[in-house]
C-alpha cells in the first residue's frame, strides 16, 4: 500500500512529455525487433512482475531512488536465439528501448545507467539482483521523457553474444538521497507481464546493407586411404556479390569433424592418416566470411578412396578350440582380419606346412570346414593359409592331440564281486563313480553295487560295474520258540536270516558242540534238530553264509529235563496217630525235591482234578478238607516248570508238584 500511495503521489510532479528518439535507418536497412524474455527490479523488496505505478499500470518497474523505498534497480534478459536475431549478417546498430510511463524528479534530477550483466544465469524470479559488469550508456534527465522511449546504444555489446545468444543488462539510477527532505527521483516502465506488448522493453537491431557470400565450392572431395597427415585435399572458392568483398573473402572449419583436416587459405589439407575401413567419409562445415561480417557456411562430405590392402590377421581353431579329440575327422573354423571389408577371401588347409593339394574355399567366418587328421594318435598340426582377391596371402596354425585310446582301469573288473574293500586306479582322464567325481587311488569301502565312468581329454571313455560286499550276514535263531525248558531231546529251531545290500545266497550250519557241523544248506525258516543226550542245560550253534563267502555265528541255549520231581504228603490229625481229625481244616506236611530246581505244586480234594493254580512247594500248609464226616483220600502230585509230573501218594488231599 505504501508503494501505491507514493506511486500516486508522483502525478503531481509529472514533466512535459517530448518526441521519442529513434535513430534514422538507411533506405535499404532491414531490422529485428526482440521483445524481452525475462525482467524484474528489486528495491527493499523483490518485484518478479513490477507493481503499480500509480497512474494505472499494474505491472511497472521502477528505477531510480524514492524516500520510502531506497534505491530501486532493475534486469533485464533478451533471448537472441532461435531466428530472433542473424548473427551471420552484420549488425549494423542495435538499440534497447524502454517505455517510460513514469518520471518522477522531486528534489533531484533522474537518470538511468545500463550495464552489462556479468552473466545470463539470473531468472526474474531471483530475489538478488545480477552482478554488473562494464557501464553501457547513461542517460540524463534530458532524455527521459514520461509516455516516451528511451533508447540505450547497444551495438558492440550485442555483436559479442554471438555464442551463447543471450544479452542481460542491469539498470540503476540514484543508489543515495541528495541532502535533506523526502526525495523521489525515479522512473518507471512496463514489465512484459503487463499485457501491452507495444511499450514492453526490447532490442531493435539494424543489419548492415553488405550481402553475404551467396556459394561455396571444393576443387576435390576425395583422399586416399593410408596417407600421410597433411595431404592435400582440395581448394574452397567461394561467391559474393559484393564487389568490394572479392579477395577479402576468409575460410574457416567448423562442424563435428573439423579435426580432421586443417585449410592453409583455402587449401583444404588433412591432419590425420586415414582408413577406409574404418572410416570412409568425413562431414566438415566451411564457414566463408565477406569483409562485411556477412557469412555463408555450407557442409562438404570428403570421400576417403578405397584401396586394396593385404589381411592383417589370421586364426585357426580346431573343434572349438579343444585340445583332445578321439576321432580324425575334425571341424575347422576360422578368422581372417582383411581391413577391406566386403572383399572375398579365401582359404585351404594341409597336414603339412609345405605341402597344399587341398583347394581354395571361399572365407566366411561362420563357415566350419570339415577335415581329417594325419594317422596316429600324437599332437597333430593343421596348417591354413588365406588369401584376398588381390593374392594378398597370410598363414595360421592349430594343434589337437589325437587320442583314440580308452583310459585303463585297475583295481576292480567289470561285473566283478568283492568281498574286500578295493583301490580303483586309472592311468588318465577323470571319473566319477556312482555319479561322484574321484581321483585315482580311491579306495571303495562301503557296500553296494557301483558303476565306474573313466573319461580322458579326448574323450575316450571306460565303463565297468562291480558289487562290494564286506558285511557277514545277519540273523537269529531260536530252541523251541524261545522256551527255556524242554523235555526232549527232538526239538525244533526257528531261523532268520539276511544279507542287507549284500549279495545274498545265504546257507546254513548247525552243531551242538562248535565242533562237529552239518552240511551246508540253503537257509530255511525252521530246522528239525536233535539236542546232545542227559538232562541239563543245552547250547545249539548255527553259523550263516553268503555267496562271498562271509561267516557270522549264532547260539541259542535250553535246558533239558527228562526226570520227574520227588515228593512226599502227610497230614496232621487231632489224634496221637495222625489217623482222625476232628476239624475240616488240617496242617499238611510237605516235602518235594528235584535235580533240576524249584518246584511247584497244585493241590486237590478230588482225584484228578487239580482247580487250583500252581504255587511254591510249602513245608507246612493250611488246608480244607471236604465236607462230611468220614475217611479222606486223596492222592498229591507234583510237577517241573516243564511239566514233569511226580507219582500220587495215599493222603486225604491230592497235590500235584512240577519244577519251577
């Protein structure tokens, strides 16, 4: 608000408004006018789009000191590229011209001094203002006028932006107040946002009247290959329509490849030995200058001529490169370098490095040539030569072992069976066994059946299977299921038996002593055997074997018990005599033995049927007798844990004893 207001107070201080200033143009002077790209001032602040004026312009830049604001100065960038300005033609003036729309000179005397920026890279969105380099032109009171332009001499300052064709200026007036009183000596202008494309700032360039060159011409386009660095080219002449411009016409190399080549005057020279193949034309820019500035540039291709030259590589490679083979018929490739590309080569191959009976073939890189060796196993040499369609020759070689003899195998035989651990020991080549790589010397320990591969560099292969058992068979065997009793000597035993990975085929033996065995049989699930005769323990051996021959021992044991306990029973009565008894409840008195251990006994009032369970023999034991009054009879027995039964004594009560 405090820049509007003091804006508005400057209408009370306008001065008279005068003619603008354009400076006079010649007849036959053609001219660009360039509007301005980017523009903004800064005073205790920054103005990206200017700011209101006072007097109806919205968008107003302001140069120049005021009381409220300090000092106030402005930038401006014009682009100069893209058509906007020729700078192959002369310049013959250039102008920067501002609309002043304001011009205040309250107690002191406005000006404007231009500079140069010291570089394009400011944008009007930048808050500080660019750095100023050489002063331009300044311009007095005298020539600001309010609603007329200003124009500033521009001419030597834009003729140097040739290069980047951008052109920034910077503008200041007052920087400090004179002594005393609130001043306001400033001017302003219209910022490009403001919409009134006729008073926005630009640049108005005048070209000079001089035509430029109007043709350019070569004398010779070509070069050979593989000459010398500055080999004369050709001459440039050139065409202008300016009389005054003959003689004083100027060449000069641009473009990409210029480097290429060097002028002497216009003698075009080359600065570098060239290759065909590698390069076979050069694009170069020759810009001609009059004496004007006026320029004409023009492109040129120069040809570099094609001449025939000998292979400068060779190589020959045999199956791919391998070194081993297991066969004569071999495939050739080869790799010829020519540096003349396109050309056809050929080739042919021998045996022998001074004898060539084979026939030239046409070269192709991707070509495989079949071939067959000399006879023999040994190192083999193939011998190629090529040749270009000039009779340019150049030789290559290569080398394979030839090796038709498969590796040898020691240490196991194919199909073989072993009962040992073996060594495999082969005398080349690598192998793998069961699909596992191994080394020669390797020693197979472990059961099973195995394949063996031995491959040697050439290829040649040798293949075997073998079985390796190590392990005895495994097995059981038992005396009559298991039981630890029997009384017979006709017994029957259980066996099993088996080879795990083994070879199988197993047989059996059988003896009651460890010495005298029966004869060998195919193993069975049961086998009738006879103990060794008299009662006591029994041990019976079995021995299994497998087809290789391997042993293992199994035992069982049995006690055998013929001869029944021994036994007496007799109960004690109420009377003096043992004969009578006045109560169902008697004390029994008993005695059992047997030679073979405990024994057991069950105890009954009734002949033969024993209902009870069996348990250990008593001397003395609490027992009912049957009811009713009467005589009592009964007959004990006794028995072994293996059933042997003892004889019946005369008693009133019948107990039956066996061995425990």
């Amino acid at each position: 608000m405090k820049r509007l207001l003091a804006r508005l107070l400057s209408l009370l201080l306008i001065f008279s408004l005068a003619q603008p200033m354009v400076p006079p143009a010649g007849a036959n002077q053609t001219s660009a006018k360039v509007p301005v790209g980017e523009d903004f001032f800064v005073d205790t602040d920054a103005y990206e789009h200017g700011t209101p004026d006072g007097v109806g312009n919205l968008n107003a830049i302001f140069v120049g000191y005021a009381d409220s604001f300090g000092a106030a100065n402005a930038a401006l960038k014009f682009q100069l590229g893209s058509g906007q300005v020729d700078f192959n033609r002369k310049i013959q003036s250039a102008y920067l011209r501002l609309f002043l729309t304001q011009v205040d000179a309250f107690q002191g005397k406005p000006f404007l001094d231009l500079y140069a920026a010291q570089n394009d890279s400011w944008t009007e969105r930048d808050a500080v203002l660019p750095q100023t380099a050489e002063l331009i032109e300044r311009i007095t009171e005298s020539g600001l006028r309010q609603n007329d332009w200003v124009s500033f001499d521009v001419t030597d300052f834009l003729r140097e932006q040739s290069a980047d064709k951008v052109a920034s200026f910077v503008l200041k007036g007052h920087q400090l107040p004179p002594a005393g009183g609130a001043p306001r000596i400033q001017v302003a202008f219209l910022d490009k946002s403001s919409g009134q494309t006729e008073k926005i700032p630009y640049l108005e360039i005048t070209y000079a009247p001089n035509s430029p060159p109007t043709a350019i011409s070569l004398s010779n386009d070509s070069v050979p290959e593989n000459l010398p660095a500055d080999t004369p080219v050709g001459t440039f002449n050139a065409t202008d329509p300016d009389s005054e411009d003959q003689g004083k016409l100027t060449f000069e190399l641009t473009g990409n490849e210029q480097g290429a080549f060097k002028l002497v005057g216009n003698e075009l020279f080359t600065t570098a030995s060239f290759d065909y193949e590698t390069k076979s034309s050069y694009s170069i820019d020759v810009k001609v200058s009059d004496s004007a500035g006026n320029t004409l540039t023009k492109a040129f291709t120069i040809r570099v001529e094609d001449v025939q030259e000998p292979p400068t590589f060779a190589e020959l490679t045999i199956n791919e490169g391998m070194f081993y083979t297991s066969f004569n018929q071999v495939s050739l490739k080869t790799t010829v370098t020519d540096p003349d590309l396109g050309k056809p080569l050929q080739v042919r191959f021998s045996n022998a490095a001074d004898q060539w009976t084979d026939d030239w073939k046409a070269y192709s890189p991707s070509s495989s040539y079949p071939w067959t060796l000399a006879a023999g196993d040994g190192v083999k040499t193939v011998y190629m030569q090529a040749q270009d369609e000039a009779g340019h020759q150049i030789s290559a070689s290569a080398t394979i072992t030839l090796d038709t003899t498969p590796p040898l195998v020691t240490g196991v035989v194919d199909r073989g069976d072993y009962k040992e651990p073996v060594t495999i020991t082969f005398n080349e080549g690598t192998a793998v066994l069961n699909g596992a790589a191994i080394v020669s010397g390797y020693k197979v320990t472990a059961d099973g059946n195995y394949t063996l591969r031995v491959t040697d560099m050439a290829g040649n292969t040798t293949t075997l299977s073998f079985f390796l058992d190590t392990t005895a068979p495994t097995g059981s065997l038992q005396i009559e299921s298991g039981q630890s009793f029997t009384t017979k000597r006709n017994v029957v035993l259980t066996i099993t038996g088996t080879d795990g990975e083994g070879i199988g085929q197993l047989q059996m033996n059988f003896s009651n002593d460890g010495a005298t065995w029966s004869g060998w049989e195919w193993l069975a699930a049961t086998k009738a055997w006879e103990l060794s005769p008299g009662d006591g323990s029994k041990t019976v051996k079995m021995k299994l074997k497998d087809g290789l021959g391997h042993e293992r021992e199994y035992e069982d044991s049995i006690t055998l018990d013929t001869t029944p306990p021994e036994a007496a029973l007799s109960i004690k009565g109420t009377n003096a005599a043992n004969t009578a008894t006045s109560s169902a409840t008697v004390k029994l008195l008993i005695e059992a033995t047997d030679a073979q251990g405990p024994v057991e006994m069950t105890l009954s009032n009734t002949d033969g049927v024993f209902a009870g369970g069996w348990q250990p023999v008593q001397p003395e034991l609490q027992w009912k007798l049957s009811s009713g009054d009467g005589k009592k009879r009964s007959t004990p027995n006794s028995a072994t844990r293996r059933g042997m039964k003892s004889r019946a004594l005369p008693a009133f009560c019948w107990i039956r004893f066996r061995r425990k």
